[in-house]
C-alpha cells in the first residue's frame, strides 16, 4: 500500500502526529495529575477530551462531504500544531495552569472530530477495495506502533527535559503531518446523481440526510447505539489509568508511559490481524466477540498489583479491541457510499462517544468510593456485557457478509 505515493504521506503524516500526540497525551495528564492528585481534574479532562465530538460531530460530518476532504484535514493539522505551539509556550513561561490544559484539550479535540472522520472517509479513495482492509490495517498498525513508542517517551521526558519539550514536539508532528496532506492528491469519488447533496443546501439539511441513512441502515445504528453502552465501561478503564498505575502498581510518569504503550502495542499487532484472520468475512461475528472479550482483560487488571502482568493484560485488551475497529472500519468502507462516509463517521463517533464524558464522570465518582480496584473491576464486568450482546442481534450477525 505505500506504494501509493497519496497513501503514503497520508501514512507518514499519521504515524508522526500519533507519536507526538501519545507524548503530547503523557505530559498533559501528568501535568494535571501530578498538580491537582484529583480524580475529579482527571474526570474534567476526558470529558472536555471528548465533548467536542457531541458538540460539533454532526456538523463536521457535513463539513467532510461537502468541503474539499485534504482542505480541510490540512487547517485541522496547522490549527493543532498551533495549539500545542502556544501550550508549550504558556508552561514554559507561566508554568503548567490545569484550566489552559483542559482548555488546549477542548481546542485540539475539536479539530480533531473533524479529522479523523475524514480520514476514514477518504482511504477508499486512496486505494482498491481489495487494498482497503490492509490499508486500514496499515495506518491503525503505523499508528500505534508510533504511540508505543511516543507515550514512554512522554514519561521520561516529564523527569528528565521537562514537559515543555513534550509538548513542543507534538506541535512539530502535526506540522510534519499538515505538510505531508498538503502534497497529497485525493482523487475525486465518482459521482451518484441520485444520493449526492445538492450543492445549495444547507448544513443542517445535510446532517439530517446523514442520519436518515444511518436509520435505514440497522445493523449499523445498533451497533452505534450499542458502541455508546460499550465506551461508557472502556472509558472508566482508559480515563483513569494514570490513578491505577499510581494506587494500584505503584508506579511513576514511566510506569505510566509503559502501561500506555502496552495499550498502543496491542492495538498495533491487532490491526495487522483482520487481513490475516480474514475477518472481513463475518464482520457482524468478529466485532462483538473481541469487543465483548475485552471486558474479560480488564477485569483481570482489577486483580493485579503486578506491573509485568497489567502490562500483558493491556497489551491483549489492546489488541481485541483494535481487531474489533478495523474489522468494522473496513466494513462500513465498503458499504457506505462515499458522499455519505464524512457524515456517517462523525455520527457515529458523535453517537458512539456520547457516553465518554458520562462514562468518565462515574468513573470518577466510584474511584472515591471504591477504588480503582473495584472501578475497574465494574469496568470490565459491563464492557463484557454490553458488547457481547451484540450477538444476539441477527442484522448484526448478517452485517457485511
């Protein structure tokens, strides 16, 4: 696949901004943590992390099919650089400020909501149908092995040359990615007359024709509306992980940096797998199974004090959960008309990320009450639940085969 020259600097720009926003990712916690010790400043900063998504998901889904895709990722690449430019500045002169962090979050995020939609949506253009699933694969593999390498990194930046370092060299990855989209050529999709938005109408119009058509579609609208249950519980185990390395493994910034990478790590060889396992087959079986068993390693977590073992649990909850995304990314790639991806992928990230910001302020509220120990533990338990329900579902089952 990287054969293809667009594909390729698509590759490069995502593998670079990846590693930079892992060590981006690493700091900011860090620094937050490390000057409130509050689960609560933890709480605030996944759901400002994800309420972008909410607020302006649908939107930015309009936005991708209507707007020029590589116009648009390129302004969303400059704006983050900016954004952690300005951050790196603001520490190093006044010192880390938890509310300028958040903030920042809230800023990139909302970028962000616009991107990675339009990423997806526009690998179909870059390549066959048949090099689409490896393509996936590729990118999400590429992009997790440069989180594994990004987030230790961040951790030993943080005690050694300081968190305006990490920060400063976020923002150079995204300039690295901006300058990489703006060589790209993204081939235009042949048009359908009768399914293309017409140029006059508005936004809001084209929002609703993106929802009517996740509507009709209903082995995917209950696998969105089942995804909102499933990042309620995965949120909890994601959201506080900084709190578990620290209560539970007794663990600094590095400790924090490897559990994060293991998580990347896994992610990473599970995206290579799909290809391999053949995945693409029975899509509607393959998601709901290693999705539901995800929730099985998490509730192992709950019962380990041992860094070694959280490590590989991580690392296998990981890669469950990438072979479960790229398996249904491939699928909608190839399902979905492609002047309806930008919407559909912001929908369903607006849909399916609707109950982060809940899911972490619970989690929040039970590491008070129970510990990280017993949060994890219902983590785990839920995530199982919910996800493994999806087989029960024949559209889901049938979906994609």
């Amino acid at each position: 696949m990287l054969r293809h020259a667009n594909f390729r600097r698509l590759w490069i720009g995502s593998v670079a901004s990846a590693a930079g926003a892992s060590i981006g990712s690493i700091v900011i916690v860090w620094l937050v943590y490390a000057a409130t010790r509050s689960p609560i400043a933890i709480t605030l900063l996944g759901v400002f992390q994800f309420l972008p998504t909410l607020l302006f998901g649908l939107l930015a889904g309009a936005l991708i099919d209507r707007w020029d895709r590589r116009r648009l990722m390129l302004a969303c690449d400059v704006a983050r650089a900016a954004c952690f430019g300005a951050v790196a500045l603001f520490v190093w002169f006044f010192g880390a400020n938890t509310v300028v962090l958040i903030g920042v979050v809230f800023a990139v995020a909302a970028f962000s909501t616009a991107f990675r939609p339009a990423t997806n949506a526009t690998i179909p253009r870059l390549l066959s149908p048949s090099e689409v699933p490896d393509g996936n694969g590729l990118l999400q593999g590429g992009s997790t092995i440069a989180s594994f390498i990004g987030s230790p990194v961040g951790g030993v930046l943080v005690v050694t040359l300081g968190a305006v370092v990490g920060l400063a060299l976020n923002a150079l990855t995204f300039a690295i990615s901006a300058a990489m989209i703006f060589m790209m050529v993204i081939p235009s999709a042949r048009p359908i007359a009768s399914a293309t938005p017409q140029p006059t109408s508005s936004l809001l119009t084209e929002v609703g024709e993106g929802l009517r058509y996740l509507r009709s579609q209903s082995a995917l609208l209950i696998i969105t509306i089942t995804a909102m249950g499933a990042n309620f519980f995965l949120s909890i185990w994601g959201g506080f992980t900084v709190i578990y390395v620290a209560v539970q493994l007794h663990q600094g910034a590095t400790g924090f940096g490897i559990i994060v990478a293991a998580n990347t790590a896994g992610f990473a060889i599970g995206a290579l797998l799909p290809g391999r396992l053949h995945t693409a087959r029975a899509p509607g079986i393959w998601l709901p199974a290693t999705w539901g068993l995800v929730g099985f390693f998490i509730v192992g977590l709950a019962f380990t004090s041992s860094l070694p073992m959280a490590v590989v649990l991580t690392v296998m909850g990981g890669a469950l959960l990438s072979i479960g995304n790229t398996t249904w990314l491939s699928g909608v790639q190839k399902s979905v008309p492609d002047q309806y991806l930008g919407r559909y992928f912001a929908t369903d990230e607006a849909g399916s990320f609707a109950m982060i910001p809940a899911g972490v302020a619970v989690g929040g509220v039970l590491v008070l009450l129970i510990g990280i120990s017993g949060s994890y533990l219902f983590a785990g338990v839920g995530a199982a639940l919910v996800n493994l329900v999806l087989l029960f579902s024949p559209a889901v089952r049938r979906w994609g085969r």
